[in-house]
C-alpha cells in the first residue's frame, strides 16, 4: 500500500500541503541556493509535485551543479558530477533519486558516503524532500546497533545510505539485500577511495544489479575514480561546473612557515586575530586532542572530533559548533567531508593533509553560500614540496606571509577526561588511576605525536 501511494503522488499535478508544522518545513542543507526569481527549477524536467516541494522548502533558483546535473539524471543516465563542497550536491541527485522512485514505483536508491557525519546530513536532506511522498530512508553507520538498522530495514526503506563498512557489515549478515537497487549514488567518492574503502565500494558495486543508474559525485577527478567510472557505469554524462581539483573561489590563502615549536603560538596569535568561528585540522587524532587542550589553555571554547570519538560524541561536538557553543572545531579528516555548517570563517590547516586533494576537501568547509572565506595552513620550511603539489592540483600560486611578532609560550595544561578522572601525583609527576580490577596504574602524560 505504501508503495502504490508513492507511486500515485506523482500523478498528481496540484496537491495541498497538509503539513504545516515545524517540521515540514525544514530546509534542506543546500548553501548556494538563492532566494527571488520565478521557477528556477522549472525547466529541469521537475515533476509538479516536486517543484511545489522546492517552493515550500524556500529554494527557487538552482546552484550550477543542480542546474547541469538534475536534467541528465531525470533521464536516467549515468553520471559523474564535479563539484566543490558547498555547492548543492545533494540536492542535485535527490530530487531525480526521488523523481525516478516515484515514476517508476518499485527500486530502492542506495547512496554511499564515506563518513557516519555525511550519511545523517543526506538522510535529513533527503528526508527534507521526500517527506511529501511518505519516502521511507535508513541509515547505515557505525556506532549505530545492528539490531536497530535491522528493524529500519525491515520496514523496506526507499532510500538506503550508508558507509562502505557497514554496508557490507549487513551483507556478510545477509540482513541487507540490494537486488532491488536501481539507483546508486556514490557521494564524495574520491574521499572513499581516500579512505581506503575501495575494496568494500567494490565489493558493494557487485552486489547490486547490473541494469541500474550509477551517479557519481566527487570534487576532484584522479585516477582511481576513472578507473570505477570505467568498470561500473554506462556512457556516464560527465557535469563539471569547476575544474576538477579547483579550490573554492572565494576562499583567500595564506601560509605560514613555522617551525613545529612554533605553531602553538602562531596558533594563538591568529585567533586573537580573527573572531569568528574556526575549523582547525590536525593529521592525527593525537595531535587534534592536544591542539584542543591548547585552545582552551587560549581562553577559547574548542571541542574535537575525531576517529577516537563515539558516534553520539562527535554529533554533540558538531552540533555544539553550529550552535556556537564551541568557537573552535578540531578535526582530522575523517570529518572534512561530514561538516555542514554556515559561516565558517576560517579553516586552519594547523598540519598540511597528506593527499593535496584533501586541501581542497578541507578548505572547501568556508566561503560557502558565495562568502568570503580564508585558509591559512601553517608549514613548516622542509614541507615546501607539499605546497607545490597543492598550488599544482588547484592551479593557484599561495602568498607566503611573514611570520607575526608571537605571544609568549603559555603553561601547558593538562585536562582531565571527566569519564576516567586520573588524580595527579607530585612526587612522580605521573598521572594515577585504577583500572578496573582496582589496581593501581600511572602512565606519563602523552607527548603530541606526529
């Protein structure tokens, strides 16, 4: 029954919204979408009832990404889409993802994500859009009970998204079939790949049936996404609105060369010198919790996400960030591309990425929506190499500025994890605990490891 109501929807060409409340008027998360103008979105190939959607969802002009994009994907080709972060592209394949549900009434889309944080923010997208259309999603993560997926699957969603891992957690258990699969959607998939999750996106692309649409979205274009291009898809449409590897164009650079016993103070000095809020990453998830430490040692409010978070941790620290209880968010790049928020005003590469696709990936986090953004990424004098291979891959040449006159080295403090409370020995200078046998255990404090 359920099925043949989504599937009736579309035949509809004038429906009034019953929903009214809050929640029906949620807006998706599409940053450049503009307000004014009539019918943006009209000569896409939108069904009616979804143009009445956008319009109840504020969106009446289509980024550059959704406009090349949407037309190809209604028709059901296979697709590659690049595009920077911030520019809409979740909604430039959930509404012909839900268009071709509806028109079809039978298949399932399945939407692969590299990180737990992206999958919930495409879920709420794609909640946002389908609500009207009673569109059942489930979301696959870790950190999440198994038990609790299995009864979201039971209830034959129409949208599954989901990260490699546990994806395929479900298929070795056999509680996830993907026979009914015409709709796959690889999102930031060069970050996949990046990630090392190209056996598993492999895997899972064998799974599913041959006879489906593949869409695929990535902000830079190398080698090992050609090469899936190649394996998996049919004659894609390739949609380009910026060079693949192109910086964000409103983002300003500036480098710093510093020593590593410098950045501490150097890091002090710049957010004294910029009010906003701050998205700093560091390459370990060492190095994020002692940078954090440091910042509140500032006088700043900073939270870290990272790899060593729970699931429910990091969705506290990202949600204390965008509702600004933290000024300072810690990264490393599990999170780059699970962070939607408005209004960053600088992005401090406080370690250069290993991968110069990940620079474009991290900094694409400010100058969203058409803002004005800055990056500045502290390096030190024997990573020169690396700027070069940056400047090369985003065709940019990055202003090097002169050091600043740097505060004095603050007193390092040492905060206490409020879950394992360690007290404090003067005579060894050791911090001591039990364990959870009772006995006695001390380990000198942790040294900020690169």
């Amino acid at each position: 029954m359920a099925g043949r109501v989504f599937f009736c929807m579309i035949q509809q060409t004038r429906i009034v919204h019953a929903h009214n409340n809050s929640e029906s008027q949620t807006r998706l998360r599409s940053p450049q979408a503009t307000y004014g103008g009539q019918g943006g979105f009209s000569g896409l190939g939108i069904a009616p009832k979804l143009l009445e959607v956008l319009a109840s969802l504020k969106f009446q002009t289509p980024t550059p990404i959704q406009a090349k994009a949407i037309p190809a994907a209604i028709e059901g080709k296979d697709m590659i889409g690049i595009a920077q972060t911030g520019t809409g592209k979740t909604l430039a394949f959930g509404i012909p993802l839900i268009q071709r549900l509806m028109q079809t009434g039978q298949g399932m889309g399945l939407v692969i994500v590299p990180t737990r944080e992206l999958a919930l923010q495409d879920n709420e997208a794609l909640e946002s859009l389908g609500r009207a259309f009673h569109v059942k999603t489930a979301v696959l993560i870790g950190g999440v009970a198994m038990g609790y997926q299995l009864r979201m699957l039971q209830r034959r969603p129409h949208i599954i998204i989901g990260t490699p891992g546990r994806i395929i957690d479900h298929l070795r258990q056999r509680t996830l079939d993907l026979r009914l699969v015409n709709i796959l959607i690889l999102d930031e998939a060069d970050r996949m790949l990046d990630m090392g999750f190209a056996p598993q996106v492999n895997q899972i692309l064998e799974a599913v049936p041959k006879d489906r649409q593949t869409m695929l979205f990535s902000a830079t274009m190398p080698e090992n996404i050609v090469k899936i291009a190649t394996r998996h898809m049919k004659l894609p449409v390739r949609v380009e609105v910026a060079q693949s590897g192109t910086a964000a164009e409103r983002v300003e650079h500036e480098l710093f060369v510093a020593r590593k016993d410098q950045k501490a103070r150097l890091l002090d000095k710049v957010l004294s010198e910029h009010k906003g809020s701050v998205l700093l990453f560091s390459r370990t998830k060492h190095g994020a919790k002692k940078i954090c430490r440091d910042i509140k040692a500032m006088g700043h409010s900073a939270a870290e996400i990272h790899s060593n978070k729970s699931l429910a941790q990091r969705r506290e620290a990202l949600e204390g960030f965008k509702l600004g209880k933290y000024r300072v968010l810690v990264a490393t790049d599990i999170a780059s591309r699970g962070i939607d928020v408005k209004g960053i005003e600088v992005v401090i590469n406080y370690d250069l990425p290993e991968n110069p696709e990940d620079y474009v990936h991290r900094i694409g986090r400010t100058g969203r929506a058409g803002q004005a953004g800055r990056a500045i990424s502290f390096v030190v004098p024997e990573q020169r190499y690396k700027v070069k291979a940056i400047e090369r891959l985003t065709r940019s040449s990055f202003p090097i500025s002169p050091l600043p006159e740097l505060p004095p080295a603050r007193p390092s403090v040492h905060v206490i994890d409020e879950d394992r409370r360690p007290t404090f020995s003067r005579r060894t200078q050791t911090h001591v605990r039990r364990d959870y046998s009772g006995q006695r255990s001390s380990h000198r404090p942790s040294s900020f490891r690169r």
